[in-house]
C-alpha cells in the first residue's frame, strides 16, 4: 500500500478538506504563539490517529463542521467503532473551512454527553452512524476562533 503524507492523496475530496481544516488550525496557533507539531506520519494517522500536538496536547482535526454542527461519527458503514472511539487523541478540532472557525472539545467529555444523548444519533447517506450537535448549544464545545 502506498503511503500518502496528506490526507488528500489517502482519501480524495474529502481529504483535502481535512488538509485545509489541518492548516487553518496550524495557521491559528502560529499566530497566536502556540506550539504545534504537525504528526503526519504514518503511526500517528493509522495508529494513533492524530493529527498534531498542540501545546503537548494530541489532537485530531476535523473539518466537519455544516451549518453551525459538527458531525461526531459513532460507527462506521462497516460496523465498526467511529473515530470518536478510535482516536488517541486527548482533544478534537472541529473546523469550518468555508469560515474558518474553530471549536475544540475534549474526547472523553464528548463520549459522555454521546452516551447521554444516543437516541439522537442518525444513519447517513453512506451508512455510518453519526451525531450532529449544535456548536452553540453544549458548553463542553469552545469556539477559539
């Protein structure tokens, strides 16, 4: 198999969106003085599926953020956890492209309020498991930019 370093030439569209979420929130921590060490390598995308330290921090960066929610994914089409359970990441940054806004929440928090609220999860077009939350709404998401 063929390693791609970015997220365009793994996985397409959809990829290069992430790329742009990903250099939104290195742009925003460059300008505000805070450390950030992009890990696009192999074991932290596959394995520990991370995207950048961030003042120490893993983090992943999502770019899924539509019309003022997130999309946090519960299961895959294949029946299998979603990245909410996958990650290793300590915290999650959702990223708006088209407005560049960025929230973060932590992992574990969100699991919490996901198993609180289940029966709000939805299939989509493509068969995964998803919930959208309101960026608005729940005071574990903080917007920084």
């Amino acid at each position: 198999m063929i390693w791609y370093s970015n997220s365009e030439g793994r996985f397409g569209a959809n990829g290069a969106k992430g790329d742009l979420g990903e250099a939104i929130v290195e742009e925003y921590c460059k300008k505000n003085g805070i450390k950030f060490e992009d890990k696009n390598d192999r074991n932290s995308q596959v394995v520990l599926k991370i995207d950048c330290l961030i003042n120490g921090v893993p983090v992943d960066v999502k770019a899924n953020i539509f019309q003022g929610h997130l999309a946090v994914e519960l299961w895959t089409r294949k029946n299998e956890p979603g990245w909410l359970y996958t990650t290793t990441a300590k915290e999650i940054y959702g990223v708006d492209v088209d407005t560049k806004s960025i929230y973060r929440y932590n992992v574990e928090q969100m699991k919490r309020h996901v198993k609180m609220n289940r029966k709000h999860a939805r299939k989509s077009k493509k068969g995964d498991v998803l919930m959208w939350i309101s960026v608005e709404t729940i005071s574990i998401i903080e917007r920084i930019q």
